[in-house]
C-alpha cells in the first residue's frame, strides 16, 4: 500500500488510507492517522471490505438509476480486488 498525497493549495498533503483524513501538511510515507495507525491488519481489512461493500452498493445503484452498465473490465477488476481481501 502507497501513501495518498494530494497537493493542498500547492502544498502537498498526506491522507489517511482508510479515513482520508489530512495527516501531514506535507508529503511523507505514513499510511494512517492517529485513529487508525494503532489499528492491527485484522481490523484494517476489515473495514477496507465493509469500504469496498458500500461503494460496490452505491455503483450498482447508481448505474441503475443512470441506466449505465459497466464495462466487463470494471467488473473484473473489482472482483479480482475482492478476492484479494478475502
């Protein structure tokens, strides 16, 4: 797993990889804030399964909704990225 940087107003930024939190006004190499960071990998992935559970809902309800599908190579990846938590 990377660290997330963004750039805040030109400066860079580090963010949280569960909570997307700012961290650090500046990039570094730290993966989780002050919550998460004492977290054990166990309830790390976790809560990234129950993240991937509630995107996975909210894509299949938004392309009803829109009436869009997606393309077999989305679905693809994402059950590749699933088994790889499981």
């Amino acid at each position: 797993m990377e660290p997330i940087h963004k750039f805040n107003n030109g400066d860079g930024a580090t963010l949280c990889n569960i909570c997307n939190r700012m961290i650090t006004r500046f990039l570094t190499d730290e993966l989780y804030c002050d919550k998460h960071k004492n977290m054990d990998k166990d309830e790390i992935i976790g809560v990234q399964k129950e993240l991937i559970d509630l995107l996975w809902g909210q894509v299949i309800d938004l392309s009803m909704m829109s009436k869009i599908e997606l393309g077999d190579d989305v679905v693809a990846e994402i059950n590749r990225l699933k088994k790889l938590l499981e």
